[in-house]
C-alpha cells in the first residue's frame, strides 16, 4: 500500500516538476519579450527627443532669419521714407504706421507658436 502512495507522489511530483519547467520557460519568454518592448519604448523615446531637438533648432533658425529679413525690409522702408519727396505729412504718416509695426505682431503671434511648440516637445 505504501508503495502504491509513494507511485502516486512519484508522479504528482514528477507532473509538477514539468508543470514548474513549463511555467519557468513561459516567465523568462514573457520576461524577454517585455524586456525587447521596453528596449524599443526606449529607442522611440530617444528617436522623438532627437527629432523633436532638430524641429527646435529649425524652428529658432526659421525664426531668426524672419527677425532679420522684418528689421531689414524695415530699415529699407525708413530710408525710403526719409529720402522720398512725399509730403511730410504723408510721410509722418507712413512712418509712425512703421512705429505700429503691424508685421511685429505676426512675428510676436509665431514667436508665442513657436515657444508653445517648444514647451510641447519638450514635455
């Protein structure tokens, strides 16, 4: 009888050691493929912070060459006004629409655009 127990243990021990090597070969595959998604989130994160910096650098260059091509057409302007023969009430006129600076809010409106775009990539 105690032979016949002891087969019986034999063998419940025997189906949980396969059952234990199935379960261990399932963790460390699920532990794998865990390991390869967290390993690719990584690389997409570092991708989009790279592409994102390139964005802003581009971004601030684009800015900058609008800054100095408006200050440069705006110069122009001043000293077209200064030397034309127009009246000078028209041209008092003309110049302190120049003081408004309309195109100075367009920039001031990309500006703001740009800055919000930045704090955006940057988060």
């Amino acid at each position: 009888e105690n032979q016949g127990q002891q087969k019986v243990v034999e063998k419940e021990l025997k189906d949980l050691m396969v059952e234990y090597e199935l379960l261990l070969q399932a963790f460390q595959k699920v532990e794998q493929e865990r390991d390869e998604l967290l390993q690719r989130q990584m690389e997409s994160i570092l991708d989009v912070q790279q592409r994102s910096s390139l964005k802003k650098i581009l971004l601030e260059k684009k800015l900058s060459a609008l800054t100095e091509t408006l200050e440069e057409k705006e110069a122009q302007l001043c000293t077209t006004l200064s030397v034309s023969s127009i009246e000078p009430t028209t041209r008092n006129a003309a110049a302190n629409k120049l003081q408004v600076r309309p195109d100075a809010r367009v920039l001031s409106r990309a500006n703001e655009f740009v800055k919000l775009f930045l704090k955006h990539l940057s988060k």
